[in-house]
C-alpha cells in the first residue's frame, strides 16, 4: 500500500523511463535547440509553483549528460542561506564539475584560475559594479551617487584603487571562465540549470540573478532558470521597490522564456492510480454489484474537478494522496461513495464555509450545487454524467426518506423531466440526477452523510509535507 508519491526515479540509462507526464519530445526539442544557439544564453522555464518544474529540469539535466553533453544542477533555494550567492554558486559548480573535469590536467588548471578569480571577487564585492550595470531598469544616477557617498568618509583615491581591483577581478574571472570551458566542454555548452530561484530570499534571488548575468556572460554558457515569474517578481519589487518594471527588470536578464506545456491530466491522473496503487484497492471490491463503478467514479470525478478548477500537477497529487487516506480505513464492501467523497473533500478545501453548513444541518444542498455549478461550465454540464452524479449524491445525502416534502432541487429536476419541449440533453441530466437521488447506494440503502464528515475530518489529523517546486 502506497500512500503518497516518492519522488520521481531517473535512471541514467532511461532518463524517461517513469516520467508520467510525457515531457521526452519537449525535451529532446529544447536540447536541439541548446545545442544551436548562440552563447552566452539564459532561457527562462516560466511555470507556477507545483507545475513540474523542477522534475522537468532534472530529467533535462540527465538527458544531457546521457548524450554526453556536459551540464550542472543548481538548487538556489537550498544554498540561500549564505550571504553571497557567487561564493555558493562556485562552491557547487565545484562539486559538480569534478566529473566533467575527470582527468582533464588543462582543464583542472583552468578552473583552479577561474576559482581564484572568482574568490577575488567575492572577497572585494561587487554591488557597486554589478547594480550599476542595470542601468535603465533601476535609478542608475542614484546608484552611482550612493557609491560615492560610501567612499566619501575613505581617501579618494583608496575608493577608485578598490574600484579598478573589483574592475580586474572581473575581466581576470571572465577570461578564466571562457579558458575552462574551451579546455572541458569539448566544443559543447556548458548547460547550468538554476531550480528554485523563487523561493529563495529577495536579496538572495535578485543578487544570484544579476551575478548570473554580470559575471557568467560568457561564451559558451547557457543557463536554464525554473522559476515561477510572476513570484520572482514580487521578490524584484521588495528589493527595488513597488514601483519598478519588474517584466522589464528581467526582460534584462532573460533571453527567451519556454512555457511547459499543460500535461494531459486526466491520463497522469490515470498513471497515479497505479502509482498509488488505488487501482489495487478497489479491485476487490468490483464483485459486489453496487460498488463495481466506484473506481470509476473517482477517478472520472476527480479528473473532472482537476480540470476545471486548473489544479497544477502538486495539488492533485496532494488531493490523491488524502484521498488514497481516507479510502483505505474503509471495509471492502463499505460504501464510501467516491464521488461525493471527492467533491466534499475539494469543496472543504476552497469553500470551506458552504462545506461547514452542507454537512453540519445549517444549510440544504443548494449552496453546495451552486458550486459545482460553478466549477462545471453551463456548456458541458449536461453533457457530464459525472456532473450529474455528485449533483445527486449531495442531493440524496440530505434527504430524509421519512419527510413530508422534496427538496426543490429535486423537483426542479422532476419538471425538466415532464417538459418535453426541453432540449434531450438537459432532460437526460435531470434523469440521472433524479435516479441517483431515488438509488445512491442500491435498494434500502442511503447516504450516510454523518460517516463521510467523519473519514474527511480524521483526514485534518494527516499534514503532507513537501519541499520541491
């Protein structure tokens, strides 16, 4: 039994061996054109928070090494700790370039010098040169009087001597740099991939992003940015300010940006049933008569709300593995209605308040329709038999078989069902509706609300942790 995803295993040999989201073709696309682009390069991945990205960059990356194309892994969010990110960022190109180096003695000599220059930078410091070379996008004029003001209490002639040393220190890094990788690269790029840059610290992210593009301009080099741009602006504008262009503060630093394409998410849906193995759980359960369609159910169900509400690919992992959960503590020929396990599950999460009085008694089902309502367009709701069959359910699990009068609900669907004027379509939705309401749960049998806000509420003892973007 398997209750939440492990992270992806990329074979060396077989990088795409258990991608479920089929990213091989963009991938062997953007390695083609990498291979053909001029150099120096930043291409930005541009994709919102649990979207896949960093899964995407990893395959890439090993991809790469497998066409033996050298390249590096830069998790920013994990070194952002450090007070400057260059001496962070060199630090694991060290780690990771002794592989690319192996015995190259030309090339071992050549990063050793670019190492050196590296440190002289980072030992000096370099905002002022580095800042000011963002000139258009942040006040260029003020930066420079600011650090005339910094050198004002030093002799002047101390603050131009340290001005010209960082000057040096950089041109000394540059030609050391483009030296390695001529002698190690084998006349390939040399692909950097930088993971989380947006979520690491303002500062941390702006400097790292402007060291990238300052220092690291060099032929030869592309570097491949998984970032979510939208929150990495927000990052700009804390440092900068709210009134700076941070489109076209990064515009600066970017060349082009490559949009993931959406997956297909009722097939990954699909492959994380097998993941999870819930495919095995309901299993037995398909010999008892009322409950063979209930895998069906919810996984139609599930994939129905993912789609329209545009979860990204973390949270329907999330909701699956809360789900796999709740369904587990369940007997084999327990009804657990799925599909409205499922709905109650998502609308506690986003509509928590209407949730709150569906199942405490405050309020009848209408509120909760209206949701679905909502979620489902008009124009492909009574063509969605899933749509009608959680429609039924919130209906049935709110009536009472010993009172007096229906719901309204209930007969609204009742008229649509005698008015043969009415479009085949919406009359059919009403239909099943109407027959899920009379029969959720076969002969004698209703829905007993009461036990399904009880399996959703023992759900909020479980907390999912999850670091990767």
């Amino acid at each position: 039994m398997k209750l939440k995803l492990n992270p992806i295993q990329i074979e060396p040999s077989d990088p795409f061996k258990y991608d479920l989201l089929g990213r091989k073709e963009e991938i062997v696309n953007l390695s083609l054109l990498v291979s053909n682009v001029n150099s120096p390069a930043v291409i930005a991945i541009d994709s919102r928070w649990g979207t896949g990205k960093t899964t995407f960059i990893r395959l890439w990356e090993q991809h790469l090494k497998e066409d033996n194309s050298p390249s590096l892994y830069f998790n920013a969010w994990e070194t952002d700790f450090s007070d400057d990110p260059l001496v962070s960022f060199l630090g694991e190109m060290n780690e990771g370039l002794k592989t690319l180096i192996g015995a190259n003695e030309k090339a071992n000599e050549a990063w050793e010098k670019t190492k050196a220059a590296g440190k002289q930078i980072a030992k000096r410091g370099i905002p002022a040169l580095v800042r000011i070379g963002t000139a258009g996008i942040v006040d260029a004029d003020k930066l420079i009087e600011d650090e005339m003001m910094k050198a004002a209490g030093s002799l002047a002639g101390d603050a131009l001597d340290n001005y010209l040393q960082q000057k040096q220190a950089i041109y000394e890094f540059h030609a050391a740099l483009t030296n390695f990788i001529e002698k190690s690269a084998d006349g390939k790029p040399l692909v950097i991939f930088v993971d989380e840059l947006d979520r690491c610290r303002p500062n941390y992210a702006i400097e790292l992003l402007e060291r990238i593009k300052h220092l690291f301009n060099t032929e030869g080099l592309i570097f491949v940015l998984a970032l979510d741009k939208e929150q990495l602006g927000h990052s700009i504008e804390a440092v900068y300010g709210n009134g700076i262009d941070s489109v076209g503060y990064l515009r600066r630093f970017i060349d082009f940006e490559y949009q993931l394409k959406q997956p297909d998410k009722a097939s990954y849906i699909d492959s994380l049933f097998s993941a999870l193995q819930i495919d095995k759980f309901f299993q037995p359960r398909k010999k008892y008569g009322e409950l063979r369609h209930d895998e069906d159910h919810l996984k139609n169900v599930f994939s129905m709300l993912a789609t329209n509400l545009r979860l990204s690919l973390r949270e329907i992992e999330q909701f699956l593995a809360s789900i796999n959960i709740a369904i587990r503590a369940a007997k084999e020929n327990e009804y657990i209605f799925p599909a409205l396990l499922v709905f109650l599950l998502i609308s506690k999460h986003f509509k928590s308040d209407a949730y709150q009085r569906y199942v405490s008694g405050e309020g009848d089902e209408s509120e909760l329709i209206n949701y679905l309502y909502d979620i489902v367009p008009e124009r492909n709701r009574d063509e969605s038999f899933e749509c009608a069959l959680v429609e039924g359910f919130l209906i049935a699990a709110k009536n009472d078989r010993f009172q007096k009068a229906e719901s309204p609900t209930i007969l609204r669907h009742k008229e649509i069902l005698q008015n043969d004027e009415l479009d085949y379509k919406e009359r059919q939705y009403s239909e099943t509706v109407v027959n899920v309401v009379n029969r959720p749960a076969g002969v004698g049998h209703g829905v007993n609300l009461n036990r399904l806000k009880d399996r959703i509420d023992w759900l909020s003892r479980f907390e999912f942790f999850d670091v990767e973007g």
